[in-house]
C-alpha cells in the first residue's frame, strides 16, 4: 500500500483465504511485520498457522487474498514464485533436510543452484553459516548423522545461507526431544537479537516471551487477538485466550 | 561324459556372446525408454500418464515369447519386414523390459520423501532445478535393489530368442543335444543340460555382484533403502 | 475381411488350447504352493542343513532360466522315466517344470511373509503357552497366508505368462497353436495380436477377481509391501 511505509514492513498478508475440502482452515487472515520484528504464531492445532505460513510462500496456493514481500506483491499470477521464495526462509517441523547431501551440501546448495553462486563462494558462505548455528564441526555429516536439534539447526543455517528478508518457521521444535529444543531456541534468538525478521508458529513460551515483539493468537482460522507479550500474559482481552495461554503455560512450561 | 566337458566350451564359445549381448543391450534399452516413462507417468500430464501405463499393461500381460514371434514372425509375414533375429529379439525383450524398468524407477521416484521436494522449492528451486538435484539422486539409489532383480530377469529371458533362432546359449545347448545322445546316450542330455543352466548361475552372481558392488559405492549412512516397488 | 472378423475365426482353435494353458498354470500353481509351504518351513523353522538344501533349491531355481528347468526335465529326464516303464507327457513334464520353479519363489514370498509376522507374535504365542508348532499353525501361518496373497497373485499371473514355454515342447497350449494358426495365414502380425489380446484378457480378469479377493479379506493394520519376481 502507498504511502503508509515508516517503519520498512516487509511482509504484507491481507485477508487470505484457505478451503481444505469443505473445511475453511483460514477465514481471512491478515499481518504485517516490520523488518527486524519477530511475531509468534499460537493458537490450538489444526487453526490454520501452519496454513498461514504456507501460504505466505506458496508453498500453498491460498484461494484468495494477498500477499506482499516490501513493495511487491508476490501473489500475482506471473510472479517468479521461484525468486520470490528464495527470498523468504522456511524452516520445517519435520527439518526436511536433503538426505543424500552433507550438511554442509545441504546449506550450499541453494546459494549454488539458485542464486548461481560458484563453488568456492557458495562453500565458504555455508560453512560461515553452519558455524553460526554452532555446526561447524559437522559440515560433512550426512542428516542421519545427525540429532534432531543439530538437523534443525542445519535447516536454519540452509534457510540463512539464501540471505532472506524473513524467515518463516513452523513449529520448529514440536519434533525434537526435549534435551535438544534448547539448542535450536538459542539460535532463534541470537537470531532475533540480531535483527532478522522472523514469523514463528511455535508453542515456546520462553521464546515468545524474550524476542517477540507481538504474539498472535489464531482459533479457528482467523486471529482472535494479538499484542505485545507481556500485555496479553497479564491483560488479554478475549477469555479464549486467557485460557490457552494457561494451558500452554501449564502444558509448556515458561 | 568326455562330450559334456567338451560341450561347455562350445556353449560359452558359441552362445555366450550373444546372451550377454542381448542382456546388455535388453538392460540398456529397457533403461533408455524405461526412464522417460517412468518420468512421465510421474510428472506429465494426465492423457501420457494414461498412454503409459496402457504401455505398462500391455507388456506385463503378455507373454514374452509371444512378443518376440509377434515381432519377428508377425512383421516378416504381415509386413514383409525381415527384422534380422537377433535384432528381433533384442526390440521385442527391450520393449517389455522398459515397461518393468518403468515401474521400478517410478516406484523410487515416488518412493522419495515429498518432504524433499517441498524442501527444495522452499529456497527457491525450480521444479526441474528440485527433480534434478535433490529427487533423482535419491530415487536413483532407491532403485538399484529392484533393477537387480531386473537384471536377472533379462538374462533368463535371453534363452527364448532360441525360439527363433538367435544362437545364445540356449540355442547352443539345444544344437548340442543331438550330438550328445549320439555320443554318449540320451541319459547324458540331463547333464549337459545341468551344465547349461551352471553358466547360467554364474552369470547370475557375476551380475548381482557387481551391482551389489555399485549399491555399497553410492551408498550413505542411513539412506533407506527399502524402496517398495508396486507392482 | 476386417480385424475382428479375422479373429472369431481363429478364435475357436485358440481357445481350445487356451485350456490347455490354463490346465498348465493350475497345475504348476497348485505343485508350487504344497512344495513353496515346504521350503519356506524349511528355510525358516529348518535346522542347518535342511535349510542349506532348501536354499540350494531357491537359488538354483531362482538363478537358472525357466526354459532350461524345462528341457531338464522334459529331455533330461525322460530316458529315465522309460528306464522304469513311465512315459512323460509333455503336459506332465510342464507342469512340473514350472511349478518346482515356481515352488522357489513361492516359498521366497512366504518366508518374507512369515519373517515379517514372527517376532512378537511368536512371543506372545509362546507366552499363553503354545508349542512352537501350535504356534507357526495358529498365529504365525493364518497372518503370513493373508500377507503372501499380493506377492502369490503375482506368481500367478507369471505363471499364466511362462505357461507359454511349454511351446519348446510341442505341447498345445495357446502360444504353440497360435503359432500353428499364425503361420497358416498371411495374417500373421494380426493371428498372434490375437494371441496377446487373450493373454491380456486372462491376465486382466485374474488380476482383478485377486484384488477383489485381497479386499474381501483384509484385516485393517495387516499389511506388507510386495516382493518383486
């Protein structure tokens, strides 16, 4: 939109649709964030968040609504999707790691192939980036080599290594034993520390608590209430959301 | 007994040849138009998935002696095309093991994670770029198992080109024959024959051998490799 | 005369020996089960020698062609047979070529079977109190049976196909009449297109009247991937 832009938003979603069958999982959802924001996703299972993310790099097709990354929208129809998502990170549940590539193949090859990079350069950039998620030592493990925690770290360092302007990350913890979910959080929040821009759908309380700027609580495929962290844990408006946020303390711990 | 041990070398002499001719030349045409099947009926349009999987049928339905008289015999008579018979064999064989081939490397394609796939157009991949660097190399190692089988497929297959006339090795055997019953008695054919079906096992081995070999080279820790092929 | 035209009439000779093939395959099947049953016993529950010969078996049936097996013990064996007064048919000598070969891989298919059932079943078996052979006859066979069904419905339709073989002996299954009947015409491609259609149309209606046998007794969570012949 003209003219509104102080604060540099760089991601725009405005009242996005979604129907999976005869269930609308997103009922017109829209956000913003601003760079150098982080915003955290909660919300009971199977509301849409992980829709929402989706969405946002077509990775889903949502049936309406659309979205911008800066200025442009991305979801026109001749958009290069392709250009577009090596702009915005995705880290997955499920880590998605490239099974038949070392860790540090996993993290080059983005660089490689779709920004062209030549070899040298590429494997340089992926080993500054492993040694930045603290895997340095393990740039030629194969994903099965590796724990949960140092896969999901691995997936971070992949999602880095494309410089993106957001990073988007689905529940990234919700597969990990509990030992390792620590290692991947201190990543998450040097990396909000730092500056990057970063929309998570987590359960991590701790998390939200220290870096997000805003949590956003969604039920039933739209956002029912969101704010600043400390306001909606002492304050929040709707009792649906007092509720969960109970429980998931309870559940989560802090 | 003299004649049988003078007759395995005629066998591997004359008839080894052309049976491992054939298998490679089975093997390697099966994989050249197996392959674009397979990723055709995996990525294409829903009319080439159809027109492929009649293709699939229409080999695995039919008999491949059958095939190889409908090639040679039919197209001679019908047609007035004279194939030369070894050439005969080797399209009709070729034909039915690219439907077979298909579906073991359709089967490792569609046996590799859509995790990856996703994976892949999440950073920015094309469809083509995600196949080509992250899918096909997985489905690849995925697909060695079962095209081992396939390769002891085609080489037992290679004994029914004697049908019409190819002289493999089980043409050979078969000229042999009468010259053992006249030498040493017709008891003695079982023996021959055992012998035949001995170079056969040991062609078996070799083969699964060295493919065995190639799966430990490209393997890696962890890879599944239990690709399960639908029939 | 058109196509179809040309086919009703060599239909009736072909399927007269399409019996024949069918005879064949039956035949083979049902020697292949009893000897696979054995074998796959044998290589599972056997102690090491028997299950020494039954792997000699598999593999050499397994690694050797079908065509071989056949002449072995159609020509191979047959000067033995009138050694002791007995002549044997070529029908004979089919179906018992093809059903030790398919015996082999019968018998592979049912021990995957039985080794992907074995391990807690067997336990729990035994917990209740059941001896070992209660136990393989009760628990584990019941589930390997149904397990086997996809990979014994390959092996039948392979058998259909390879009944042709029996060509090399001058028996009158289908592919050797239609032979007869395709060299007895100009229309050669078309007599043995025939012959392919009723292949097809036999390995179809197998093929489907299986699948709706493996419907009809599936117990949910019961499940294993195929094994490749």
């Amino acid at each position: 939109m003209t003219g509104e832009s102080t604060n540099d938003i760089v991601l725009r979603a405005q009242d996005i649709h979604k129907t999976y069958g005869d269930l609308e999982v997103l009922r017109g959802v829209s956000c913003e964030l601003a760079r150098g924001e982080t915003k955290v996703v909660i919300g009971p299972s199977g509301t849409g968040k992980s829709t929402l993310l989706r969405c946002i790099n077509q990775l889903t097709i949502p049936d309406s609504g659309r979205v911008w990354l800066g200025d442009t929208e991305i979801t026109c129809k001749d958009c290069d999707i392709n250009a577009v998502r090596a702009q915005i990170g995705f880290v997955f549940q499920d880590f998605n790691l490239f099974t038949h590539l070392t860790a540090l193949q996993n993290v080059r090859i983005g660089p490689m192939r779709v920004k062209k990079m030549d070899r040298p350069t590429a494997t340089r950039l992926a080993v500054e980036e492993l040694e930045r998620v603290g895997l340095g030592d393990k740039a030629g493990a194969y994903p099965a080599e590796l724990s949960g925690g140092q896969k999901q770290r691995v997936s971070i360092a992949r999602a880095l290594a494309m410089f993106p302007q957001l990073i988007l990350f689905d529940e990234p913890t919700s597969a990990l034993d509990p030992e390792l979910i620590g290692e991947v959080l201190e990543v998450m929040i040097s990396l909000a520390k730092e500056g990057m821009t970063m929309l998570c759908v987590t359960h991590e309380m701790g998390f939200a608590r220290t870096v997000a700027d805003e949590i956003i609580f969604m039920e039933g495929g739209i956002i029912l209430e969101q704010g600043a962290p400390d306001r909606l844990f002492s304050n929040a408006r709707e009792p649906r959301t007092r509720e969960f946020l109970n429980k998931i303390t309870e559940l989560y711990g802090e | 007994m003299d004649t049988i041990l003078h007759s395995i070398w005629p066998i591997v002499r004359d008839g080894l040849p052309n049976t491992v001719l054939l298998t490679l030349g089975l093997l390697g045409l099966g994989l050249a138009l197996g392959f674009p099947i397979a990723f055709a009926q995996v990525y294409g349009y829903r009319p080439l998935r159809w027109a492929c999987k009649g293709y699939e049928q229409f080999f695995r339905g039919v008999p491949a002696l059958v095939l190889i008289l409908l090639l040679h015999s039919g197209l001679a008579r019908s047609f007035h095309i004279l194939l030369p018979t070894f050439a005969s064999g080797l399209i009709a064989l070729g034909l039915r093991s690219s439907a077979y081939q298909s579906q073991i490397f359709r089967g490792a394609i569609q046996a590799v994670h859509p995790g990856q796939m996703i994976a892949a157009r999440s950073i920015g991949m094309s469809k083509w770029q995600a196949i080509r660097h992250i899918v096909l190399p997985q489905a690849f190692r995925l697909s060695i198992p079962p095209w081992t089988n396939e390769y002891s497929s085609v080489l037992k297959d290679t004994s029914l080109v004697s049908a019409i006339g190819v002289v493999e090795m089980m043409k050979k055997t078969m000229l042999l024959m009468p010259t053992v019953q006249y030498r040493e008695g017709a008891k003695w054919i079982l023996m021959l024959l055992i012998v035949a079906a001995l170079v056969y096992l040991l062609l078996t081995y070799a083969g699964n051998m060295g493919l065995g070999l190639l799966e430990r080279r490209v393997r890696l820790p962890g890879f599944e490799m239990t690709g399960k092929v639908e029939r | 005369m058109g196509f179809f035209e040309f086919a009703a009439d060599i239909l009736p000779r072909l399927l007269a020996a399409t019996g024949v093939t069918l005879e064949i395959t039956a035949g083979s099947m049902t020697l292949g089960l009893i000897i696979g049953v054995l074998l796959a016993l044998g290589r599972v529950y056997g102690a090491r020698p028997v299950r020494w010969v039954t792997n000699a078996y598999i593999q050499f049936f397994r690694g050797t062609p079908l065509l071989v097996q056949l002449l072995i013990v159609y020509y191979g064996l047959s000067p033995y047979f009138r050694m002791a007064g007995l002549r044997l048919s070529p029908l004979v000598a089919a179906i018992a070529a093809l059903g030790l070969n398919s015996a082999a891989y019968q018998a592979e298919y049912l021990r995957g079977a039985i080794q992907a059932v074995r391990s807690g079943q067997m336990m729990a078996a035994r917990a209740v109190g059941m001896s070992r052979v209660q136990a393989i006859r009760h628990v584990i066979l019941p589930q390997a049976f149904r397990l086997v069904i996809p990979s014994w419905s390959n092996e039948l339709i392979y058998s259909i196909k390879y009944s042709s073989l029996a060509y090399f002996i001058s028996l009158s299954e289908l592919t050797f009449v239609g032979k007869k009947v395709a060299l007895n015409t100009a229309r050669t491609f078309e007599a043995y297109l025939v012959v392919a259609a009723i292949y097809l149309v036999i390995v179809v209606i197998v093929s489907r009247l299986l699948t709706m046998l493996e419907n009809r007794i599936r117990i949910p969570g019961l499940g294993v991937s195929r094994a490749h012949r």
